[in-house]
C-alpha cells in the first residue's frame, strides 16, 4: 500500500545531524506524488499553429519590448525557428527560379529582406536574456541565503526555542515563509530541500512530546487536507482539461507542502482519496488528446484542400492568358495566408504536409513564370503592330476628308483594343503616342463638324432618343450592356443647341437612376468614344474611390483586430466580413478600369 512522507527513504535513517551533500538522496520528491507526464507537452502541441513570417516577427518584437522579455526565452525561441524556416525556403524559392531561367546556382545571390529585422531582433533578446539571466543569479543567492536562515530558525524552534514561545504560530510562519521564499539554484535545492524535511521532522518528534502543540498542527494540517481534495473533486467537472491538470498539479505542491502531518487514522485515508481523485483526472487526457487529434485532422483536411486547389490552379483546363494568372495570382497568396493562418496537424505528417505545400507553391510559380516568358517574344511584336498603329495615327491627324479619316481613326481605336499586351516599360510611353494623335484628330474634327447648327440640332434628336430609349431600361439581365451601349453612343454625339443643353442634365439624373436600380457605379462603366478631357476626369475620379475603399477596408480590418480571433461564424462580425468582401470587390472592378483606361483599352 502507498503511504506518505515529506522524507525520503534515506533522510528516514538519519539522525538529528543536518544532511550533507554527500548524503543528499537521490530521491528526494516524496512518494505521495503521483509522477504523470508533463501537463504543458499537449498545451504545447496545441498551441503549435503555424503563423506567417510577418506575425512571428511582430511577435518577437512585442516579446523584446516587454518589461518580462527575458522569461519568455522559449516562445522566442519558438518564433525564432519559424521565422528561419519561412526565411529559408523563400530564399530557396528564389533560387529555384534563379535556376529555372538557367542560371548556374553557384551564382545565385539574395538577401531576404527580413533577415536584417530577424537578427536584429535575436541580437537584442540575447542582450536582454544575458541581462535576465544575470539578475535571476542574483536573486536566486538571495533566496539561497533567506532559505537557508529559514533552516537556521527551524532548527532553533526545536533546539533552543525561548519559553512561552507560540511554536504552532511559529512553525505556520516558518513553513508559509519557506512556501514564498522563491526560486534557488538548481545545484543547491536537492541538499536544501533535504535539510528543510530533515529539521521539520525533527521538530514534529519534538512536537510528540508536546501533545497539546502537535494536535493542534494535525487538525490545521487536515482541515488543508481536506480543501484540497474538495477542489480536486470539483476539478473532475471542470470542462477545460488542461486548466484542471494545471491546477491539479498545483494541488500536489499544496499537498506536500503546507499539509503535512496529519494524525495516523486520517493519514492514509485522506491521501488514498485525494490519490484516487488525481487518477480520475489524469484519466481525463485521453479527453483532450482526442479532442487535439479531431482538430488537427480537421486542419489537415484542410490544409490538403488548399494544397489540391492551388494544383488545379497551376494546371488550367484552357489555354491560359494574362488575366488568368493575374487572378490566379492573387487566388493562390489568399490560398497562401489561409494555409499559414490554420492550426497545426498531427506532428507525424507536419513535415510531409508541408513540404508538400512548398513544392506546390513552387510548380505554380515555374508554370507561370513560363508563361511569362513564352509572352516576352509576342509582345515585342506587339510592341512593333502598335508603333505602325501610332505612326497611321500621326500621319492621318490633320486629314480633314472626314468620310475616310473618321472611319479610319475608328478602326485604329479598335485594332489597338485587339493587339495584346506589350513590355511594361513601353505600355504608358506609346499609349499617350497614340492617344494624343487621336485626340488631336478627334478635337479637329468635332470643332468643325460641330459648328453647324443643323448638325447640333439633329445631335439634340440623337440624344433625344437615347435618353428615351434609357428610361424604359429595367434590371432585367443585359441590362448593365445596354447602359453602357447608351453612355457611349451619348459620348459619341456632338453639342447640342445652347437652349437645349439641358437633355444633358436630365440624361445625367436619369442614368445614375438606373446605375442605382442595377446595383453598378458609374465609374465600372464601360463606355468608348471619351475625350481625353473626359478619360482623364474618369480616371482622377476611380483613383480617388479607389484611395477611400483602400481606406475603408483598413478600418474595418484594424476594427476586427480589437476582437480576439474574430471569425466568419460570429454573428456580430458577420456583416462586417461581408462589407470587406463587397468593398474588395469593388475596389477589384476599379483598379481594372483604371488599368483599361490607362492601357487604352
């Protein structure tokens, strides 16, 4: 049967000598104790998330600033080692590529641009640490030394104690001032803590013979005893595992070191039932152990499912183009931080699982960049087919025979719109080649076709009838192309008689009406025949819509923040995911217009 002792089995053969360190024993922690594995391991492998290489380094900073940084060495340490891996591979990324344009490797130069941040930061912490470390050695000889008078007044209490002394007082003073006194070096506990034992149970045999003084301490000690087993027994309902095997270890310490001695019929009984209780408990990882294992497949299955949709990204089923990718792009990053924001998998298919993510990271960064590379010859003919459109366009934008040269500039416009992409060096600098040899083409020959006044009134009826044909527009299906088809027929027509002009305004009015009524903002319009005037209003505008939704979005998302893992299932931040959802994809329509804009297309 397991009985209980705060004295191991060596100091039980010693005499009233202090123990020496010689004859330390080797085992010193009282075999009341139930030895267990250690609590933190599955909190620890919990809490083992993956996180990007911009939060653990935001991590590491905030630990460095803290007043405490040099306690939490080991989350740093922790961060550390992610931090590295994520820098390690994406340098390693970047030389894959280097190598995949057929580069000798031996060449291959990069520095990442966080490493300076991560070995400042580690440079910093290990200032900090050697600090912490130093003051800690400091404090543990203090506590050595208070720990070791502690002993001295002990042994004095049973040894030379005055008369009249309060001894149960005294020793509840000693024994709650040794339970504070802190932390010692480790080289020096064993023999301390021995000595500690040794001298207290000297003084509870002195204590035998005061009968009085020595109930007095059991019924003390039994009325702890029997608290602590009625919060170990609330514990066994207690629905957070870890927390109840936190605070059941925190018990035992209770248990060992302000509960001793009770009375002999109460010795046995009352630790075989607080023994009994810690064993129901215990039971209880295999609780948490399914519950961190249902999890991490649960990440792992998802984690798998990013990985399958970033393949099927990197094999389209149609020949890709430039749009294609560019989406695709930006599909695979959010992919990329979906991946790195979910939990951890079980341990034995971590590494697999994410080597299995980089490699197919990398076969859609050497699919795409091959695809890029295929396009570097077809836009230099590109490039060629729009320098003979602008030269046309040159040539042509005095010409005022305008039944050939408005059909002409026409078609200039839309051959333009169907030559692709060319280098990105020379999009802008060509554009505006051409765009000014059509504008002054176009300005020409508005300013003398519009001088007649017959041609403004017929312009009126034009209008007249668009802007008739615009209000019988519904939001059935097609209708978002037929108000574009009017908005660029409207920009096509001329001025209008000066007591007319007011068709404009009501035209203005009744198109933001039916932009409403479908849900579209005038500035995704696709609209043909603007004036440079009017493409570059257009454009000022989408760029500062496109400047306030950058700025809503970051509201909203630095509102979320003040949120503790704020998520898609909360009811109160539901509306707020969705607003960001809309608003991205706004924004998204406008950057593309702004790009057709500034491109010419």
């Amino acid at each position: 049967m397991t009985t209980e002792n705060n004295l191991s089995e060596n100091e039980e053969k010693k005499n009233s000598h202090e123990v020496s360190h010689e004859e330390a024993s080797e085992n010193t922690v009282p075999h009341d104790e139930i030895p267990h594995e250690n609590e933190a391991e599955h909190e620890e492998e919990h809490e083992d998330e993956e996180i990007s290489l911009a939060d653990a380094l935001k991590e590491m900073e905030k630990i460095i600033n803290a007043p405490d940084a040099g306690e939490n060495s080991k989350k740093f340490n922790q961060l550390k080692e992610k931090a590295s891996h994520y820098i390690h591979d994406e340098v390693e990324d970047k030389k894959h590529e280097y190598a995949e344009a057929g580069n000798a490797p031996e060449n291959f130069s990069y520095e990442h641009p966080s490493q300076a941040k991560l070995s400042a930061l580690v440079n910093i912490f290990r200032e900090k640490y050697d600090t912490f470390q130093k003051s800690q050695e400091e404090e543990q000889k203090k506590n050595l030394e208070h720990r070791k008078s502690i002993i001295e007044r002990l042994k004095n209490l049973y040894t030379n104690s005055e008369p009249g002394t309060n001894l149960f007082k005294s020793i509840r003073e000693i024994k709650e001032e040794w339970s504070h006194a802190g932390q010692v070096p480790k080289s020096e506990f064993r023999i301390l803590n021995n000595n500690y034992f040794h001298h207290l149970n000297q003084f509870y045999q002195m204590l035998d013979l005061n009968k009085e003084f020595l109930e007095q301490e059991y019924s003390h000690n039994l009325e702890k005893r029997q608290h602590i087993i009625e919060r170990a027994k609330e514990l066994e309902n207690e629905p957070v595992i870890q927390k109840a095997l936190n605070e059941l270890q925190y018990l035992h310490k209770l248990w060992k070191e302000e509960a001793e001695p009770v009375a002999e019929e109460f010795r046995e009984k009352t630790w075989e039932e607080f023994k009994e209780i810690s064993n129901k408990i215990h039971e209880r990882k295999s609780e948490l152990s399914a519950a961190i294992e249902t999890e991490q497949n649960a990440n792992l299955e998802k984690k798998n499912q990013i990985i399958a949709e970033i393949k099927k990204l990197s094999e389209p089923s149609e020949t890709p183009n430039h749009n294609y990718w560019q989406n695709a792009i930006r599909r695979v990053e959010d992919l990329r931080s979906e991946f790195l924001k979910t939990g951890s998998v079980p341990r034995k298919l971590s590494n697999q699982n994410w080597n299995e993510f980089k490699t197919t990271l990398r076969g859609f960064n050497t699919t795409k960049n091959t695809y890029y590379k295929s396009l570097k010859g077809s836009q230099q003919t590109n490039l060629e087919e729009k320098l003979k459109l602008i030269q046309t366009a040159k040539d042509n934008q005095s010409n005022e025979e305008w039944d050939i040269s408005v059909p002409l500039f026409k078609k200039l416009q839309e051959d333009w719109k169907k030559i692709g992409h060319v280098p990105k060096s020379m999009t802008n600098k060509i554009w505006d080649e051409f765009r000014d040899a059509c504008n002054a083409f176009f300005n020409n020959y508005r300013e003398k076709s519009n001088t007649s006044t017959d041609n403004w009134k017929e312009n009126f009826k034009q209008k007249r009838a668009l802007l008739d044909d615009l209000k019988t527009v519904t939001d059935e299906e097609g209708s978002i192309e037929r108000i574009e088809a009017i908005k660029t027929a409207w920009n096509n027509i001329g001025k209008v008689p000066r007591d007319k002009i007011a068709i404009n305004t009501e035209f203005n009015k009744t198109l933001r009406e039916k932009l409403k009524l479908n849900k579209i903002n005038e500035l995704e319009l696709k609209e043909e025949g603007l004036s440079e005037n009017q493409l570059t209003d257009k454009a000022r505008k989408i760029k500062s819509q496109i400047s306030d939704l950058e700025a809503e979005i970051v509201k909203l998302e630095n509102n979320l923040a003040f949120f503790n893992k704020p998520s898609r299932e909360n009811p109160m931040l539901r509306d707020t995911f969705i607003m960001i959802d809309e608003k991205k994809a706004h924004l998204e329509t406008l950057k593309q217009n702004l790009h057709s804009i500034i491109a010419g297309e």
